[in-house]
C-alpha cells in the first residue's frame, strides 16, 4: 500500500527566517520541532548527507539536504516503512512563504496496520505541532490543531498513563533563556 501525506502552513514572513527552520532541525536550539510533547529528533552527527538517526521509534537517514530549502530523510525504520519524509521551504507570493512535509512511503508487513492506526495520527499531530511551534519561532502567533481524542488515547497508553498535555512554545525564546542561564 502506498500513502502521500502532505502538511503545509503559510507563514507571512521573510524567506531566510522560515530557511532558518529547516537548518535548525535537531540542534540545541532547534526552533521547528515540537520536542516539549514529542521525542526529539536526534542524529549521530550534526544535521548533513547521511546523518543517521530519528525520532521515537521512526529511524531515518539525511538522504539529501539543501541548506535553508528542503531535507529528505530515508526511513531505516519501523520495518515495513519504505520511503521519504521532507520538509521543504517555498516562496509563496511576494509576502509569504510555505513550508510544507510530506511522507511518500510504501507499507508492507505489520506496517499495513501500525501506519493507519498508530503511526499516522501521532504523525499528523506532531507535524501539525511542528508547524504551530515554527509560528511561535517566527513570533506568529501559532494556530493549533488540536489532538484528536485517538491521538491521546495512543499518547496515553504508550506512556504507561503519563502523557504530556499539548503545548507549544517559542523554541527561540526557550533557546535563548537556555542560553541566558548558561552565561
């Protein structure tokens, strides 16, 4: 079985600032993903052509990485995940630039029923949660697609009752006061 699944958000915004995104991605000061709610993503390397590493149980590769407008990731894992995951960065209109994920995977196995019933809702919410915490990062005021009850149902029973409620904050103001109590 084959799946697309594309999130995108408009931002009104200068290019270089929502560039500045992507590059981001699994540093220190990673002002993109949403890892107040979600697993970090984490790589054996800095961000860069054949990085290994993932999120949470979903392994992945850098397969390829144009600095400040797309990063295609291969997964590696869950078994029966064959495809990408990208984010790329686009100029909108004179005033606006989009940046958009997208998954192209082709499922066998087991991964015919986790995708559907597991891995997708958690995925849809934490892209949703990424592009809400770009926002934030962007000092936009963030629009948040709230869980699904399913989503927090899954949360719920994969933390053993001790889910995190959903948050987003500005990663560039928490990375800054990091920064600021570290001096």
């Amino acid at each position: 079985m084959k799946d697309l699944n594309i999130h995108e958000r408009e931002f009104e915004a200068d290019y270089e600032q929502v560039a500045k995104l992507i590059d981001s991605l699994s540093s220190e000061h990673d002002l993109l993903w949403p890892s107040q709610c979600w697993p970090r993503m984490k790589f054996d390397r800095q961000l860069g052509v054949g990085a290994k590493g993932g999120h949470g149980p979903i392994g992945y590769f850098v397969e390829s990485y144009k600095p400040g407008q797309s990063i295609r990731f291969c997964f590696t894992s869950p078994k029966g995940f064959n495809g990408f995951h990208k984010f790329d960065v686009v100029n909108s209109t004179h005033h606006s630039v989009l940046l958009r994920h997208t998954i192209e995977i082709k499922l066998k196995g087991s991964a015919l029923l986790t995708w559907p019933l597991v891995i997708r809702p958690l995925h849809d919410a934490l892209i949703e949660d990424a592009l809400s915490t770009a926002q934030a990062s962007l000092g936009i005021a963030p629009q948040m697609r709230s869980w699904s009850p399913w989503v927090k149902v899954i949360r719920w029973m994969m933390s053993g009752g001790k889910a995190q409620i959903q948050i987003v904050t500005n990663n560039a103001n928490a990375a800054d006061a990091k920064k600021r109590a570290a001096d």
